[in-house]
C-alpha cells in the first residue's frame, strides 16, 4: 500500500515537473562546447519557397561547415514576426532571424540585435559585396537578402479593349486609362488599392510610391515631412481624384494585399502596383492573363531617376545568442555569390549580393522587364529602419481613408499624420 | 417517517483516524498519507501557477510600467497608463463598438438558437429530417475562425455573391461594400459572429429541450393551456439555467473575439469595427507599448472577472 502511495506522488511530481519543463525553456541554444552548434533560424521565408529549396541550401551549409547544424523555425510573415518580438522581449529569439527592414529600428533599441558591422569586421567579411545594408547609428543590423520590387502591373488585353495604346508613364495619362478601363464593364475597375488597417503596408506600396517613383520623399533630415510637403499631398489629390471617379476597385479600405493579386489575377482590375513575388502565382492562378510590368508612372513633367518600392528578405544576428560567430557564418553563406543567386532564383527575387545574378533575370521575359526598370531607377523604402515602421503606415492609413471618404481635408490629413507620426519617433 | 443511522465506526475510520501511538514510523505513514491528495493536484496547481497565475501578475507588473520590455530597464509609473486609457477616445470607441458587437451576437444567439432547437425538437418533423436539418444547422460551428472569415470575405466583396443576388433581386442598385463602408461594416462582423455562434447556443438547448419531461407539456394542454402559455410557463423556465449560463458565458467569449475582425477589417474602416481586443492588440505590436497594452489587457480582464463572477453565480443556483 505504502509503495502505491509513494508511486503516486512520485508519478504526479514527475508529471508536473515534466509540465514545468514543456513551458519554460527557451530557444537559444546552450552554451556548451562540447558536440555540434546548433543554429535556430527562424523565418517566414520557407513557406514562401518550392518545398525543400531553403533546406537543401541549410544542408549546404552543414556539410561545408561541420559542427553545426541549422534548426529551420518557418511560419507565415505575421507569425514569424510576432514569435520574433516575443523572443526579442523574452531573450530567447532565434540564432539568426529574418528581419523585415520595418522591424529593425524596434530591435535595435530594444537591444536585441547583434551589430552585424562589429561581426563582419571579425569574420573578415567584404563588405563591398552587399547592394544594401540597414544601418542605425552608423552601425548594420541587418542585410537584405533578396528584394522584391514593386513595379505596376498592367492587363495588357484590358487596355488594349479599353483603347488604351500605351502604358502610361505619367499620372495623367494613368489617370485617364484607369477611367478609359472602368467603362469598358460593369465589375472592371482601372486601378486597385488595399488600405486594410490590420496589414497598412499599402501605404509604402501603393500609396507613397506614387511620392518615391516622382523624386520626392516624406521624410526631411530623417523627420516626418508631411506637412506643407507638395508631393504627398500631390499624391494624395492625384488618388482622390480616381476614388472620386470610380476609377479604383470597390472594397478599399479592408482590402488586403492578397485581394489586390485577387483582382487583378481575375481581370477585373487594369493596373497595380506589386511585388514581383507574385508573378508565378498570378501566371498559375489564371493562365490566359496576358499581362506585362512597368515603371510606376511619375508626376507629369518629371524625368529624373523613379524611386521603386521595394521589401527585403532581411537578415540579421540575435544579440542573445551564443553563437554569434557560428550565426554570421550562416549570414555570409546566404551573402556569397553563388549561394544568394540560388536563393533568389527559387525566390524570384533581386540578389542582396551585387554580383550575383539569378538565371530568370535572363529567361523570363517579366523579369528581364523588372530588372531592367530596377537598374534604371532608385530601389527606395522610407519606412526601412523608421520607428514602429507599421504603425506609422497605419496611422496614415486611418488619416487618408478619412480624406478618401471626405471626412476632412487633404491638408488635416496630412497635420493629424505628421502629429503622429512625430510622436512615434520622439518615443 | 423513518431514520437511517449510520456505522460510527466507518465514518470515524474515514474522517477522525484514531491517534497512533506516536512511533515515529507510523507518523510518517500519516504524513504520506496526508500528502496524496495534494499529489495529486500538483499537475493542476502547477498549470494554473504557469499558465494562468504568472501571466495574470506579469501583465498587471507590466501596466504600472513604462517602456516595459522594450527597454532593459522600464519605469514605475502607476496608474499613468490606465489613466492614458480610460481617457482615451480610441478607447472608448472600442468600447461602445464591443457593447454593441456583443450585445447583439448574444441576442441573436439565444434567439436564432432557441428557435432552431425548438423546431428539431418538435415531433412535427420526421427523424431523418431533423437530422438533415441538425446537420446543416451546426455546419458553422464546425469551421475554424480563419476559414469563416474568409468565406464571409468572399461572400461579401463588392463583386461577391451576396451583391450580384442582391442586385440580381433589384434588392439594390449597386454593390454594397458591406465589410468597406464605415456604414455597414459593424453590421457585417456582428452578423458573420451570429451565423458563426448560433449553434452552440442550439445544440445545448436542445438538450436541455430534450431533458423536460413531457408529462408538463401533457398536464399543461388537460388545463387548456396554448402553444404560447406551455411555451412561457415551462420551456422557458425549464431553460432558464441553460439560458443565463450561456449567455454569460458567450458574453465573455465575443468580448474578448480578437481573430473574426482582424482577419475581416482589422478594426477599419475608419475605426468603425473597433474592439478592446484589437484596440489592445494594436498597442502592444504595432505601437510596441506594451504598457499600455497591458493596463488595456487588464481592464478587459477585470471586465471579465465581473461577468465570471455572475457565471460562477448562476452555475452555484443552478447546482
């Protein structure tokens, strides 16, 4: 009887410490030399790949570079960047994180990114290289990987059928085909715009690209410059006036970024403005689509270098791991030349490395287009390495579907954005 | 009228052990004994401790607190975020917005429910139609969040079916943009939360239809009783503890409805979907004041309590 007893509470200790076990604990890896590094890398870029195309290259990896291995940690984008937050505030985020440039200012004043500067000075690594680095304070924290621009898409047979004999170059003659577009039917807008509040980054990419791809620029000296500043305002009127005339898609203001590949995927939609990512999905979902990309078309008048929205596959290092040294050797494996083209072709993405060159910039028409309009213009994102990034898309967001729906003015719109945004970087 | 007694000597063995001799070995066999039990709620005590006692006191540490978490070294500084919230308009248009969110959800509920478990109940009906009817009834119960929201997504675009039925039925002119509009997107979330609610409230009245003895309905029809007198006199006070428990407890649940809306307008348009729970949501990963987000998290929590309490109340009646 005895035995009985001593076994239950031994079996019950047990289960709650097991219990116990399953909850605390954290990512990072122990400090012990003996036996394989293990690296966590944690990242929504798999999901978004051909099955297996990040493993082989992680296996890659660990055959050149014994004694450690690699621990992929894969979700979507908005899992992967609450887990990375949540592992920043814990101390517990993985080795080696993707990184979306809008997250970088966060982390680096929360101290919870690696100088990358201060690593590649040690592991002797070319800077010369990298197209692009995001730095803060005059230090790096995270490296671009592979970029996705974001060009405008057109359905060439819609404004071939709308009479539309060229695509637009300037915000006139877009203006007119998005109009010429929505008569030629019932459910067929020119353009589309997704001002969703819950995912705002249609403010950096359909909204202030119209800004960027004009030479002009919403900060000034680093600071919020909306007020008094023409070009955005300029933008702001150019879009109102085609939500005035009907010329956008109905649905704006919940619209997401996938609605917007939706629309124009059916042919109800002329023109967007889109990653390039999405360039297969569109060509599986509807095989009949004929459809080609462009520069975004400018202010009239203009004719300097367009800035192009761009998003990044972002890298960086965990100040909390223990292995620095072995994640940055993961980082300058992704970097190499080789590597990053191998990456980027199964991406359909621009290289983060200079000389790298995927084989679809040469194969496929699209991208031979989209390359060539990259290497003309400016690849350009404001809100990279800005404070709480999203949230200063958002309340834009809120301020311009205000104007859109003519509860207030242009100009209040742009003095309630600019209070707030002022706030958000003095906090 | 007769009395039972009872064996002393069975209830002494249980309740009152005889004092042992006071050896030292037998001490330790009362000891023994007298942990089991607690052996046996370690595992509960431990998860409560983990899951629930640790975040609850680490939320409540955090609102008192500035700069919490994304500075290594956060300020005390009281009640400051509590009194940024409550004076807050964001706030109290969440707040109105949740009332009114939750408020209708739950009426609609217990009618829509009540109604649907009243007609699978009736005898008017065949067996192999109710269950076809049971069957497609509870079908919304049985989808996960994510896809009741983008179903209802689909439905409800400007190009979706429910406008070409509606403009095909010259119901209306043009496309309604039910989810877009700040006129009708309230609506829209409110009713997609009904159509995906309903059958909890249906399937546990039904069971509770089920228990009423039929003997009250038959007594009730001998004393000239109509549909509508049985109706109000005996299912609905048969049902009463079915109905306040639930009620209270979906109350609790469509407060705190995070997934629906942020997956459906993510608060928008124009704050018009709004609720405490995006409101909060907002803060602390958006605008990484997680603070704030947390004397947010606390005054829902509190909220909670509150109606916890009448729950706890109503199932204490009831038993």
């Amino acid at each position: 009887m005895r035995k009985k007893y001593l076994a239950g509470i031994a079996a019950m200790a047990a289960a709650a410490l097991a219990m116990t076990g399953c909850t605390g604990g954290g990512t990072a890896p122990s400090a012990s030399n003996e036996g394989p590094v293990t690296l966590e890398f944690a990242q929504w870029w798999e999901p978004e790949l051909p099955a297996n195309s990040l493993r082989s290259l992680m296996d890659k990896f660990e055959s050149e570079n014994p004694g450690i291995k690699v621990k992929l940690i894969s979700g979507p984008y908005a899992s992967t960047k609450e887990q990375v937050v949540a592992g920043a505030a814990a101390g517990t985020m993985s080795d080696v994180v993707g990184l979306d440039g809008a997250w970088v200012n966060d982390f680096v004043k929360q101290g919870s990114l690696a100088n990358l500067t201060d690593l590649m000075k040690s592991a002797n690594f070319d800077e010369s290289q990298l197209a692009a680095q995001v730095k803060l304070d005059g230090s790096t924290w995270m490296i671009p990987v592979a970029n996705f621009v974001y060009p405008m898409f057109v359905n060439d047979d819609l404004l071939k059928k709308a009479g539309v004999a060229a695509v637009p170059t300037n915000r006139t003659e877009f203006a007119a085909a998005a109009a010429a577009v929505t008569k030629t039917g019932k459910n067929t807008s020119g353009w589309v715009l997704p001002l969703d509040t819950a995912t705002p980054n249609g403010i950096q990419n359909d909204v202030m690209s119209w800004v960027w791809a004009s030479g002009g620029s919403m900060l000034k000296d680093g600071k919020p410059y909306l007020v008094g500043n023409t070009e955005v305002k300029d933008t702001m009127t150019f879009i109102k006036g085609m939500y005035d005339a009907g010329s956008i898609a109905k649905g704006s203001f919940t619209m997401k970024e996938q609605d917007k590949v939706n629309e124009f995927t059916n042919g109800r939609v002329g023109m967007m403005i889109d990653s390039l990512a999405h360039v297969n999905l569109i060509r599986e979902e509807n095989k009949d689509l004929k459809f080609s990309v462009a520069a975004i078309p400018s202010a009239d008048g203009y004719s300097g270098k367009r800035g192009m929205p761009y998003a990044s596959w972002g890298i960086g290092v965990a100040n909390n791991s223990k292995h620095q040294a072995e994640a940055f050797k993961l980082v300058s494996f992704l970097m190499g030349k080789d590597v990053n083209a191998t990456l980027c072709n199964s991406a359909h993405a621009f290289p983060g490395n200079t000389q790298a060159v995927p084989d679809f910039v040469n194969s496929d028409p699209i991208f031979k287009q989209a390359f060539e309009i990259y290497q003309a213009g400016t690849a350009t994102n404001e809100f990279t390495g800005l404070p709480v990034a999203e949230d200063l898309m958002r309340s834009f967001d809120e301020q311009f579907q205000k104007y859109l729906a003519g509860k207030q003015s242009a100009d209040d719109a742009l003095a309630a954005s600019q209070s707030a945004w002022e706030k958000a970087f003095s906090g | 009228m007769s009395t039972t007694s009872l064996p002393v000597t069975g209830a002494d063995s249980l309740g009152s052990p005889e004092p042992r001799s006071g050896k030292p070995a037998a001490r330790l066999a009362d000891a023994r004994r007298a942990l089991v039990p607690y052996g046996y709620l370690t595992p509960t005590m431990v998860l409560l401790v983990v899951l629930m006692v640790i975040p609850i006191v680490m939320v409540i540490g955090y609102s008192l607190m500035d700069n919490v978490i994304m500075k290594k070294n956060p300020q005390f500084v009281g009640f400051k975020h509590y009194i940024d919230i409550l004076t807050s308009e964001s706030f109290w248009t969440a707040v109105t917005n949740t009332l009114f969110f939750t408020g209708v959800s739950v009426i609609a509920h217990l009618l829509i429910g009540l109604a649907f478990a009243m007609m699978l109940n009736t005898g008017l009906i065949g067996t192999r139609t109710k269950a076809i009817f049971r069957t497609i009834y509870v079908l919304p119960w049985l989808f996960t969040v994510a896809i009741i929201a983008v179903l209802w997504r689909l439905l409800l675009e400007p190009n979706g079916v429910v406008n070409f039925l509606l403009t095909a039925s010259h119901l209306t002119g043009t496309e309604v943009e039910w989810l877009s509009s700040p006129e009708t997107a309230l609506f829209a979330v409110t009713f997609i939360n009904i159509w995906a609610g309903y059958p909890f409230y249906m399937t546990s009245l039904l069971a509770g239809l089920q228990g009423i003895p039929a003997d009250y309905y038959e007594a009730a029809q001998v004393d000239g009783a109509n549909a509508w007198q049985r109706f109000t006199a005996i299912t609905i006070p048969q049902l009463k503890p079915i109905i306040i428990s639930m009620a209270l407890l979906d109350f609790i649940w469509t407060t705190q409805q995070f997934a629906l809306i942020w997956m459906t307008t993510g608060g928008g348009p124009l704050g018009t979907t709004e609720m405490l729970s995006t409101f909060t949501y907002k803060l602390a990963f958006s605008k990484y004041q997680f603070g704030t987000a947390s004397a947010s998290a606390v005054i829902v929590l509190v909220i909670s309590m509150v109606l916890a309490f009448f729950y706890v109340r109503a199932q204490k009646a009831r038993d």
